[in-house]
C-alpha cells in the first residue's frame, strides 16, 4: 500500500449550507480547523471529531463512475462539501489513523463522513453511492497546526 499521497484540492465553506469557495492553501488550527470554514471551530467543551473532513479521488471516481456519469458531466469533488481531496493514497478505514500534510499538519482520523440527503439533492443515487467502503469520507480532529497547500505530499503516519 502506498504511503505517501498528494493533497489535490482544499475547500471551504463559510456557513452551512452556504456556498463552497475552492482555495489553493490555507492555515488549519487545534482552535479552529481550516481558517474560514465554519466546522472547525470547538465548541466549548466539544472534542472536535468534525473539525476537517477528506475525501479520496478514487472514491468520488468511483461514485461518478457507477452512475455512470460521464466524465465531462461529473460533478466537482467539492461537490461533497468535504475539506481536502486526497490524491494517490488509500486511508486506512478506522479511526485513530493519523495523516500529515505538509510540513506540520496532523489531522487524526475519528470516524466515516456518513453521505448525507443533500447528495440525493445534487444527483440521484449519489448518497448511495458514497456509502461503501468510506466512499463518503473521513472526519477528523486537528492535532497541530499547519499551513497547507494543493501539491503538498500526504503521508500516513500510523
């Protein structure tokens, strides 16, 4: 299994619901998650399972592809209202993986980011088709801070 990946998209959003702003880097904290993306921040007394949320390629590919959706006419992965898209690396699916990005990012893994109905609001069969196998994504707390970039390498530290 390859160990090193590539951080191939950031995204954010300000609000719930609201607008999805593609970006090329970003700060991400322990206080606050990605600078600008209103899940990041803990609440009082919270443990932050939520703070950041990934997906792999392969795994919104593999969604597109089985309802058969052509390539030209697929949706962007930020479509899924995740944080980073994951490019060249398979996570481990359990929770306590820990994953670097960039120089000094640690994002630990707490749990399967569970498709929710709004998928079936973009495209019909999309929910179910984000529910193998963590298709849907990965959840996870911010351990150190860092400053993050697409292209920036992704490693699985354990």
């Amino acid at each position: 299994m390859t160990q090193t990946g590539r951080l191939g998209g950031i995204a954010r959003h300000a609000r719930p619901r609201g607008p999805i702003e593609p970006i090329d880097h970003v700060s991400v904290s322990v206080v606050g998650g990605l600078q600008g993306d209103f899940r990041g921040a803990v609440k009082p007394g919270g443990k932050g399972r939520r703070q950041v949320s990934l997906i792999e390629a392969d795994c919104w590919d593999a969604a597109m592809a089985e309802l058969q959706v052509r390539p030209g006419d697929r949706l962007p992965w930020h479509a899924r209202r995740a944080n980073l898209l994951i490019e060249h690396l398979r996570l481990p699916r359990e929770a306590g993986t820990i994953v670097a990005i960039g120089a000094t990012l640690r994002i630990e893994i707490t749990q399967e980011c569970d498709p929710c109905s709004r998928m079936e609001e973009l495209l019909p069969g999309l929910k179910a088709a984000l529910l193998p196998d963590w298709r849907g994504g990965f959840l996870g707390k911010v351990l150190t801070d860092g400053e993050i970039a697409v292209g920036d390498e992704i490693r699985i530290e354990r």
